[in-house]
C-alpha cells in the first residue's frame, strides 16, 4: 500500500495552471462502453455530461464551438440509442490534446526518459549539497524551525542529503512519472513513498529538473524519504504556514523547502523569524485568519484522500488491462466510493465491475475538484459564525463548517446538491491516509 504526500503545486494558492483541465475519456473508449453493455446508457450520459459540464466550466471545450447548452451538445454528440458521433465529439474534443482527452494509464506512472536521467541526477546533487549547507547553518535553522526543535531539523536535512544522494545513483528505480498529465490534471504534482524509497514527479519536472522550482520539488519529496515522521501538514505559502507550532514545522517538508529556498532566490520570507501563532506581521492569528487556515487544511486532507482513490482505481485499471484480478477488499473500496462519486462501478452489471475511462476522468476530475476548493477558502467571504460559543475552538469549527461549503459553493459543485458535495467532502476528509483498504 503506498501513501501519496502531496504536491507543490499548492503552494501558490493563487497560481492556476492554465495547461491542467478536465478531461474526457476518447470517442472510442466512450462507444466500447456504450456497445459494451454493462452500464446502462443513461447512466454514461449523465456521467458524460456532467464531465462536459465541468470542462465547460473552465472555460475549455473547443472554442470552435458556441454551444452554450450542454444539453443541445449532448444531443449533438449521443444522435440516437447506443451511439456516439464521434465528428460531433471531437468538434468539442481534441482527441490529439491530452489535456482534453485522458489516453493511457500506463504512461501515467512510467520510468523517466533516459534522455531526461542525467540532469535530474545533476538536480538532485544540487539539491543535496544545498540541504548540506542547511544544515550547518545553526542561525537560519533557529530563525525557521525554533529554538527548541532546529536541531532535530539539522539532523533531518543531513538525512535528505543523504536520501538525495542514493536516489540520484539510483533513478530507473526509485524516480516514476507521468507522461499522461494526470498528475498535472490533479495538482498532485508529485507524492513520495517513504516504505518504498520512491518519488512520483511530473514530467515537467523530469524534463527541466535544474530550475529551483524543481530543485525544491526534489528536496521536498526526498524529506518524506530522509523520515517517517516528515509529512505534509501545510504546504508552503499557506494560511498560517510562519505562524505554526514547533513540533509541526519540524515535521512538515514544506517547512524544510524554507531555507533552501532562501538560497535559491525564492522564498516568500527571506529574512524571516518565524515565530508561533503569529503572522509574518507580527500580530497574532485572528479567528478568521485560523478559520481559514482549517479550512485548507480540511481540504487538504479531502484532496490528498482523493488523490489516493485516484492512484488506487487506476492502479485497478491497469491490473484489469493485465488481467490481474482483484482483491475483494478493493472492490469492496470501490463500490463503497462510487455512489459517493457518481462512478458508474456500483451502476454496472457485470461482478466485478471493470473500471472504465468514465471512471478515471470522473475520480481525476473529483481530485481536482477538491484542490480548486481549497484554492478558494482563503477568499470566500462569511465564514465568521453568528451566534455565540462556549468556547474559541467551538467558533472555529463551526467557521472551518461555513468556510467548507462556502468554498465548494464558490467552485460551482460537483454533485449537483449540495449535501451530497458536502458528504463526498467529509468522506474523503475522514479516509485521510486510510484509502486503501
Ligand atoms: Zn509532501
């Protein structure tokens, strides 16, 4: 069972990547569906349709297109029982762009190029020889991590030097990515498994590894490898990310980007003494401002949960396409997750049910779903409770409660209902780390 911890790409909660949209499945894998028999049809038009619905949303079916009503365009692409026209598709669909249409799990975890090896290695030396120096910088450990626990983050910066090091002998085995976009698809980003030694990154990472950015990817993921105990408990540039406890940033990677970052140019707190409970102002927390700090962590911990489903029912995916057959306490995962998700697995007749590319669009498009809520919390306005509290925690609850379902509002909904978005959001929420069965 592997864990994903999480991506980088939240760290700029106001940064949208315009290349990561929803996707559809191909017109192909849609009729094979259709003609396949083992989801009734209406049940593919509605999961088809709420997938355009969403694209639409964004702004990203074809331009060539004015259609502003998804319904004429559903009539357009399914012209009669048990037909796609596939012409009709593909005037809203590009089926060459993989931003547009999800082509093959398998390229979605893959070995990177042996084009792309040496500089990655070359990166992660860097990137080792910057946690060396870190580490010897007692003043900047203190100023980040705190008097009590900066030498517990001396130690940790030794081991990501060292994890660092191993990894970059060692690529074909212990580096994958995703020349399918799917981790861009879900802001996943990259994971890092700390049982298995091994880091996901995104193929733009493999691809151009020497810029900061990816230098501090690197880093990061290599903190979940250096310790267990390092995880992701706030991503960098969050809500509250200066203001946090000692024994949390000592824990948490994206604490451990801070001092790297300075080196390289591209911290947001040069400078900086962090100081617990206190913003970079200097004044402590408000109610709101901790509200909002729970709220992205609420969804963090939604998304994170969801990006397991998606690697689990694609991992399913490919087992299928092998002819492995699965276990009956991952059927049993999926079919308790599908109705919560509009899949179709728990809508089909056949035992067990066979993912389909419906599937997969619509979990990937849930991950992403769940991370653009979380990008909305610091900005959704009302989320300060009426009424009065026994006490301050019991105000922020019922603030976190407000901001959750403000920010999914705010988003537009998934489900169509709005309870239904909500008990899909504390489902996930509630699986943290506990998707796999
Ligand atoms: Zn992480």
């Amino acid at each position: 069972m592997e864990k994903i911890s999480g991506g980088s790409t939240f760290s700029g909660l106001s940064r949208f990547p315009s290349n990561a949209k929803w996707r559809v499945p191909p017109s192909a894998d849609l009729q094979a569906i259709l003609s396949s028999g083992t989801v009734e049809e209406s049940v593919v038009h509605s999961r088809v349709r709420r997938l355009l619905e969403r694209m639409y949303r964004e702004g990203r079916l074809c331009s060539a297109t004015s259609a502003t009503d998804i319904g004429v365009v559903m009539n357009e692409i399914f012209p009669m029982p048990g037909q796609l026209d596939q012409a009709a598709y593909e005037r809203y669909i590009d089926p060459a762009d993989r931003t547009m249409v999800y082509h093959s799990v398998r390229d979605a975890y893959t070995t990177p190029n042996t084009a792309n090896r040496a500089n990655l290695g070359t990166a992660m030396q860097d990137a080792a020889t910057t946690a060396l120096a870190v580490s010897n910088d007692a003043t900047g450990l203190r100023a980040v991590f705190g008097p009590t626990e900066w030498s517990t983050a001396q130690a940790g910066y030794r081991l990501i030097h060292n994890r660092l090091i191993a990894i970059s002998a060692d690529i074909e085995h212990r580096i994958s990515t995703d020349y399918n976009l799917d981790a861009e698809e879900t802001f996943l980003g990259r994971w890092a498994s700390f049982d298995d030694q091994h880091i996901h990154l995104l193929s733009r990472v493999v691809s151009d590894p020497l810029t900061p950015q990816s230098k501090v990817t690197l880093l990061h993921e290599a903190s979940h490898l250096a310790a267990s105990r390092i995880d992701d408990y706030g991503y960098y540039g969050s809500p509250g990310f200066e203001a946090a406890e000692e024994a949390t940033k000592v824990n948490n990677a994206a604490h451990y980007e801070e001092l790297p970052r300075r080196i390289w140019g591209i911290s947001r707190y040069a400078g900086q003494t962090f100081t617990p409970g206190l913003s970079s102002s200097g004044a402590p927390l408000t109610t709101e401002e901790q509200i909002r700090a729970e709220g992205v962590e609420y969804y963090r911990l939604a998304w994170d949960a969801a990006a397991n489903f998606d690697k689990l029912i694609k991992d399913v995916r490919r087992n299928q396409l092998d002819g492995t057959p699965l276990d009956g306490a991952t059927v049993a995962r999926m079919l308790e997750v599908s109705p919560l998700m509009d899949l179709t697995l728990h809508e089909q007749m056949i035992s067990p049910p066979e993912v389909t590319g419906l599937d997969i669009t619509t979990s990937e498009s849930i991950v992403r779903a769940m991370g653009m809520a979380m990008r909305n919390v610091p900005n959704v306005p009302n989320v300060m409770p009426m009424g009065s509290f026994l006490s301050a925690a019991d105000e922020i609850a019922a603030g976190v409660s407000l901001a959750v379902d403000a920010a999914m509002a705010a988003y537009g909904g998934l489900l169509g209902d709005a309870a239904r978005d909500r008990r899909l959001v504390d489902w996930l929420h509630d699986h943290y780390r506990n998707v796999y069965p």
